[in-house]
C-alpha cells in the first residue's frame, strides 16, 4: 500500500561535456616560411622554418623545398600547432607540396606531420593550391610561375591539375648576390619553354594567350612580373597576396564542395 511518501531521489548524470570540433589546418612548409591557415578562421601562423635545438644553433629542417630533417620540422610543427588542437582531437590537415617533390618528400612529410596525430593528410601540389588560393579560373589551362625563396617552379593545369612540371633550385632568397631578378625571370622563361617543348597538345598555347599566373614572393616585386612579361611576351598577373596563395588554396580543399579529395589532390588515412 503506499503510504504517499517520495522515494528516494534517483542520481541524475551528468551532462556529458560537448565534444570541441575537431580542427583542420592548411599548411605551407616552406623554405624559409611556414604558414598554416584554418578554414573560417585565416592566417594562424607565418613564422620562420627554423629550430632552435637544446645542443645551440640554429636548424633549417627545409631547404631548397626539401624536408631535409624531418624529426626537425616535427618538433617545429610540434611546437607551433599541438597547443591549438583540442586534446584527444585528430585534426585533418592540407599540405601544399612541391609539384616535383615525389614520393621521398611526401614520406618525409607524412612523418613530420605525425606528431600532430592526423586523422587525414591532403597533399596539394603548390602550383595547383596557388591557383585555388587566388580563385583563378580553371575550366580552361592555365600556366603558373610560383617564385618562392629557394625554389621557382612552373606548372600547367588543366581540369585543375598539374599536367606538367619543371623547377629551379632559385628563388628570392638568392638575390642580393651574384643572383639577379633578371635571373629568376629568365630561369622562369626556360622552364616555361620546356612546358611548350613537352606539350604536343594546344594546351600550353592557349595558357599562355589566357596569361601567366605568377605567385610567391617573387610576385611582389615588379621587375619580376614586368620582366617574365616582356621575356614571354604574354599578359603575367600577380596573385592576389602572392606570397600566401598556396595556403590559402589548400585551406579551401579542407572543405570541398562534393565531399572528397579535389582532382590532383592525395590523400593519407592515418588514423589507427
């Protein structure tokens, strides 16, 4: 019979905590700079590819667009970007590459980006990531002169992928000494002319009537894009933001429009 008084009071759960998104970041590991850029959010770093390791000095973990110590661009990695992935979290990450690096730079890659734990590495070619970054159109070829510090690559797109390639072991970063501008143009010329050379298709002349697209640092500075210009005899347009095209373009395939990689784009499934 009951006697109409309140049982005991049943515990109530706690509220399992919300679960933080899991962060993806595009990132550029260049040179002489590296930039990571999150969708939604911008420019999260642009800092140096140095290492200041315990035993003194100072490391360049990346030269002349090689991973050349990739326990070193780890730690570099490690240290910029750990603190801005939520514990637990297995962020995706877009990496722009060079269009000639290969399977040695992407294993290099793949094992300094370990540390962050990814879920999911997209590997962009930089030529290709350029051109997304600054929303050129690609229905048609196009042609693209990426100027860096140490490294200057050319590569022709079409159907928004890299068909072809060639790259110098030059860049801004060279210049003050025996290396002049007039050098990284003409450097920038020859490779374009290896590009027609190669081409038994129209596809490299009607990229060169449609125009150059020149990006990285070197497409600051207007001797280089007047003088690729004159040399081509052809209509060269500097990148909006040049020197942050390719990782604005990679951060835009972290969130492509059908779901899956962009064409040109590799993908490595890493999570255990």
């Amino acid at each position: 019979m009951s006697t109409g008084r309140p049982g005991p009071a049943r515990p109530r759960r706690a509220p399992e905590p919300a679960r933080r998104p899991c962060p993806g970041f595009a990132v550029e590991l260049g040179s002489a700079r590296t930039r990571v850029w999150a969708p939604g959010r911008g420019a999260v770093l642009d800092v140096p590819t140095v290492t200041f390791p315990a035993t003194g000095g100072v490391l360049h973990p990346v030269r002349r667009g090689a991973i050349v110590d990739p326990e070193e661009a780890g730690r570099l990695l490690h240290r910029l970007l750990a603190p801005r992935i939520p514990p637990g979290a297995r962020p995706l990450i877009a990496l722009t590459t060079p269009v000639l690096g290969g399977v040695a730079y992407r294993a290099a890659a793949l094992g300094a980006l370990g540390v962050l734990r990814p879920r999911r590495v997209l590997t962009v070619p930089a030529a290709q990531a350029a051109a997304l970054g600054a929303a050129a159109d690609l229905a048609g070829p196009l042609l693209v002169v990426d100027v860096g510090a140490q490294l200057t690559e050319v590569g022709l797109l079409a159907d928004g992928a890299v068909t072809n390639a060639y790259h110098a072991l030059l860049g801004t970063g060279d210049l003050g000494g025996a290396t002049t501008p007039g050098d990284l143009v003409r450097a920038a010329a020859r490779m374009v002319t290896d590009v027609f050379r190669a081409d038994r298709t129209p596809l490299s002349a009607e990229a060169l009537r449609r125009g150059v697209l020149l990006t990285g640092g070197g497409a600051l500075r207007p001797e280089i894009v007047h003088g690729l210009a004159a040399l081509l005899r052809a209509p060269v347009r500097a990148a909006p933001s040049p020197h942050t095209a390719a990782v604005r373009g990679a951060a835009t395939v972290l969130v492509p429009p059908h779901g899956g990689p962009a064409p040109g784009v590799l993908a490595d499934d890493t999570a255990g």
